[in-house]
C-alpha cells in the first residue's frame, strides 16, 4: 500500500493536521481540504485512492459530497461524524460511502479501516481459490472475480468496493439462506453493533444495481426473519 493517495475533506484545521501527520508516517500520501469545493478542485488537478469525508461541513455537507463521489467513481469513502447516529450512519451507508466512525476516535482505528478498504478495492490480480470461478453467470450478468467487474449483456455495471464483497459472497453461496450475522462475518472490517442495519443498506443498494425491480427483487430475496437468499437462476 505504499505511495497511495489519502484525501481528507474535514473543516477542522487541527483535525486535519494530525491526520496528515499521522498517516504520513504510516507510509501514505495525503492530503487535506476543508470543504466541498477545495475538494472539486483537488480532483481536477488529481486523482486519490481513498477519501476520508467529514459528515458535517460548511457548504455542501458531506452526505451530498459522497452522493456526488459515488455517482461519479468507485473511490473508497470512509465518513467521520462528531454525532455517531444510528441515522447519519445509514444514512451515510445508503449514499454511497464504504465505511463509518464516529467522532472522537483512535487514528489506529481510522488507519485499520483505510488500510481494509484499501485491500478490498485495489487487488484486482488475486488469484482465484482453488475450486473457485473466476467468472460467475447469473441471468444476464456476468461477475468477473479477477478483475472485479460486473457485466450486464456486454455493458459495464459499476460496483463499490463494498458492493463488490457482497455480491462475491451472495453469488459463492447461492441458494442457501445467509444470516445477517453470517454475511457481516463474512465481510469482515466494518464496525460492529447489536443494531447495526447496514447489510441491509448494502442489500438495498445492491439490488439497484442488479434488479428489474429492487421490490420485487430476483436474485436477491428476503427471507424474513432468518437473512437473504441469493437465487443464481431464479424462476
């Protein structure tokens, strides 16, 4: 992970600071703006490999920035919010962003997510386990493992980092009943709690991307009470 590019968007100047500080000596570049439009006119000029986005900013919130992030990349986000809402951090999840903390919290922490994230989205060379496809067929999709691509009949369908994960899981698991608990474990790195609802966000976010009608959802089904069922040729 050497040499990869930090953007951090945070209206705290000293925030801001000790993140630079701190995630410099970890080996990363970074750099830091305080609002929305120094982060347009950052990417303008360069590209970064993961954005650390402040919830709350002048101007354009953060919320808006990642909607506006995700509509355009795949880029990694992970927001920060000083109020650590149940809401902001689904919210957040639903918008587009890989990952949540709240404020305060251990620059360690921050740094185990980044370096997470970072292994999830920048690895598209590994090999295939062994017994393992290295494309998967469903409907008129194809998921490509290698090179983490996901095909609609020849035309590209863009995937976070995160949506990628699930769907790998969902689509190596078909047809069998998949617990929230089980998929979380599965998924491994995101913030854990008794009420955390985020797979079912991802789910959401997920079914847009590969359902005629994410209500009436094909391939990936509700089965209530126990989890989700991945049906790779549904009836």
């Amino acid at each position: 992970m050497d040499n990869k590019h930090i953007l951090v968007v945070d209206d705290d100047a000293g925030l801001r600071e000790l993140l630079q500080q701190y995630l410099s000596a970890q080996g990363f570049q970074v750099s830091t703006v305080a609002d929305g439009g120094a982060m347009d006119a950052f990417f303008a000029a360069h590209a970064a490999d993961i954005v650390i986005l402040d919830l709350m900013l002048p101007g354009e919130d953060g919320l808006s920035l990642a909607r506006r992030l995700r509509g355009r990349s795949a880029i990694p986000i992970i927001m920060l919010s000083a109020r650590g809402d149940d809401v902001d951090r689904i919210v957040g999840l639903e918008v587009g962003a890989d990952d949540y903390l709240a404020k305060p919290f251990n620059p360690r922490e921050l740094l185990a997510r980044v370096r997470a994230l970072l292994r999830r989205s920048e690895n598209t060379q590994t090999p295939v386990e062994s017994g393992r496809q290295s494309a998967h067929r469903f409907g008129d999709f194809v998921l490509n493992i290698d090179s983490r691509d996901l095909h609609r009949n020849g035309s590209s369908v863009p995937l976070t980092a995160g949506e990628f994960n699930l769907l790998r899981i969902f689509i190596e698991h078909p047809n069998r009943v998949l617990s929230r608990d089980s998929i979380m474990d599965m998924l491994k790195g995101y913030e854990r709690s008794p009420f955390d609802r985020s797979i079912d966000v991802r789910v959401t976010r997920l079914r847009r991307k590969i359902e005629d009608d994410p209500n009436a959802p094909l391939y990936i089904r509700t089965v209530w009470g126990e989890g989700y069922l991945f049906a790779d040729n549904p009836s």
